[in-house]
C-alpha cells in the first residue's frame, strides 16, 4: 500500500506547510532582532565609538544564525498550528484523505519536510552559528569587556589535566588556569608509569604551553629515592596544541558538530569534564525528532479535537506548550550535564518524550 498521497499532492503539502514555517520564523526573527537591537543600543550608549550604529547591524547580522536555531522549534510549533488550522478552515485535508488514507498518511509530507528542516538544522545552520557565536563574543569582549573569562577552575581545588604522550605519562594539576596566555600557575606534576606508579614528581612557579612543549619556570623534580634537582629551562613534550588549550572552556554551541566528537575525545583525554558537551551533541543529533514531535503535537490540537478553537486560544495554548518545551528540554540537559542523568537519556529523551506523547495522542484521536 502506498503510504504517500499522489506526487502533486504531496509536493503540494510540502511547500504549503514550508511557507508556513519560513513565516513563522520570519515572524519570530523580526521581533526578537528588534529586542536584541534596543539592549544593544542602550549598551553602547555607555562607550563612546563613532561607528555604533554599524558595529550593531553587523552584530545583528551575524546574531541570525544563532537566534534562527534557538527560535526554529518555536516556528515549527506556531507554523504548524497555524497551517493546519488553515487547511481545516478550507478543507484541504479532507481532499488528502478522500484518497482512502489515514491521518498518518496524509500528513506523510508534512512529516518528511520537518525532518529534513531537522537535518538542515544540523548539518547548515549548526556549523554557521558556531563561527558567528564566536565572533560575537570576540567583539562583545572587546567593545564591552571580557570579565573575569581568563580564569578557569575545573573544581573548587584547581585543574586536573591528564596528557599522555609518547614520551610522558602526566597529570598536572594547579591552582588556576590562565587561558589567555596557556599557562597554569604553580602547577604540581606528576610522571606516572603504564602501571600508575609514580616516577617522579615536579614543582613549578607557572608551566606555559608553546608549540615546542610545557616549559617550567623556576621547577623542582624530586624522584622516588628523595633527590631533588632544579631545573632553569625543562620542556615537557605534550599532546597537547594551545589551541586544544585556549578551547577549554568553549560552550558547546561555539563548536560546530562536525568537530564536537573530536573536541569531546580531547577533553576526556586532558581530564576535563565532557557532560556539558557530550549532551549537548546528542540534543543536536535529536534536532530532527524533536521537531517531527513538535509537529505532531501540533496536528493533536487542530487537525483533530481542537479543530474549531478560536485562533487567539490556539496560539495561547501554542506558547504554552512551546515554552514548557523549552523548559523541560533544558532542565534535562541541565541534569546531564551535570552527571545527574545519563548522556544518551539527557540527550535524546526529550524528543522521544514528545514524539511518544504526541503519536499517542494522534492515535487515539484518529481511532
């Protein structure tokens, strides 16, 4: 049995509920900008610069990205009631199933055109809003001040890192970590063998990463037979680069996820914490579910029950159910990121979660 209605129709369906989405996101886009360029306005009345107004649309301008994947589930949802509520209004649904399908599969385009939004969202828009975050706070942090970002504490008794090479085994740890200039302060380091026993052990006033190496100022190696030597000049080679290094502390959404998987792998090889990221990747990886639930729940409240509801409701309901959305999508990442749920779960239960829900719903009302 073909689960698709004709080829026109479906291609049909596709733009129509495309138009509907790009709207909606077009919508939600120009109110948010609007709001995005009277705070920076009101920041920028506090510096003196001849070029304000330029140094604002172009911020806003490459803002775009970044607002159009936080606000894409938004539009998803609120384009979808909107559509769907339309073609009740002028019956085109029923046209689709007077071909003898069912709900799930007249709205088989519908489904497909959302998952391939999903996808774009992650393989287009993704990787772009990584660059263009970055710049933003690059020029945030020179127009307005950077605070107190050079400093990094992995936990409340310093950094950890642990950097396994060829020629070392280390585990290095400090007091503090100063990004900027790759260094930590005095650090305390210790040379391990394959089977965890300690070779020697080093002290220092600060331990720089160059491209030749750590180099220690004003060290002191003591070995396991109680022999303390001072070492001027010692470099240790690394695995490390001062890039991996100065990357530390990047939020995930810096990062573009094709270079996540390989970024999370340096942060378990170093010894720092990879939750935030890890969850982050697999919420990403999730994109395209999430929206196929959202737009399922969607035809739940006005292809079925709520057909005949007033607009203004619908659209209340919609913002509603948008925001807990959004609520509860962070409150797991938060639980995963902080070891509190399971990556996998963390990352992927909310889109399952929705999908689940609104199937069931669906289900039940075509029933």
């Amino acid at each position: 049995m073909n689960i698709f209605p004709p080829l026109a129709l479906t291609l049909y369906f596709s733009k129509r509920f495309s138009f509907w989405i790009v709207l909606t996101l077009g919508s939600l886009l120009a109110f948010i900008l609007l709001i995005d360029a009277v705070e920076l306005y009101r920041r920028f009345s506090n510096i003196s610069t001849d070029q304000s107004s330029l140094i604002i649309l172009w911020l806003l301008f490459i803002g775009l990205p970044e607002k159009m994947d936080l606000l894409l589930p938004f539009a998803v949802l609120f384009g979808s009631l909107l559509c769907f509520q339309n073609w009740q209004k002028t019956n085109e649904l029923i046209v689709a199933r007077g071909f003898g399908q069912n709900i799930w599969q007249a709205l088989m385009p519908v489904f497909i055109t959302v998952i391939i939004i999903g996808s774009l969202q992650n393989l287009v828009l993704n990787p772009i809003k990584s660059v263009t975050i970055a710049a933003q706070n690059e020029i945030k942090g020179d127009l307005f001040g950077r605070g107190a970002e050079g400093k990094f504490s992995i936990s409340a008794s310093g950094v950890w890192l642990k950097d396994n090479n060829d020629t070392h085994n280390l585990i290095i740890h400090g007091p503090s970590l100063d990004l900027e200039n790759y260094r930590i302060n005095e650090p305390i380091i210790y040379s391990i063998n394959e089977n965890g026993a300690i070779l020697w052990r080093g002290q220092a006033k600060e331990m720089t990463l160059s491209d030749g190496g750590w180099q220690l100022e004003q060290a002191t190696i003591s070995d396991n037979l109680g022999t303390t030597s001072d070492a001027v000049n010692m470099v240790l080679d690394t695995s490390m680069t001062p890039v991996d290094f100065a990357r530390t502390t990047q939020k995930p959404d810096t990062i573009s996820i094709y270079a996540l998987p390989s970024f999370i792998d340096m942060l378990n090889q170093t010894g720092l914490p990879s939750n935030e990221h890890r969850v982050y990747l697999q919420q990403q990886l999730s994109n395209p579910l999430r929206l196929l639930g959202l737009t399922m729940l969607a035809a739940c409240f006005t292809l079925l029950r709520f057909s005949r509801m007033p607009r203004y409701k619908l659209m209340a309901m919609g913002i509603g159910l948008g925001f807990f959305v959004y609520f509860f999508t962070d409150l797991v990442f938060l639980l995963g990121a902080n070891a509190r749920l399971p990556v996998m779960i963390a990352g992927w239960g909310p889109a399952i979660a929705i999908c689940l829900t609104a199937g069931f719903l669906l289900a039940r009302s075509e029933d």
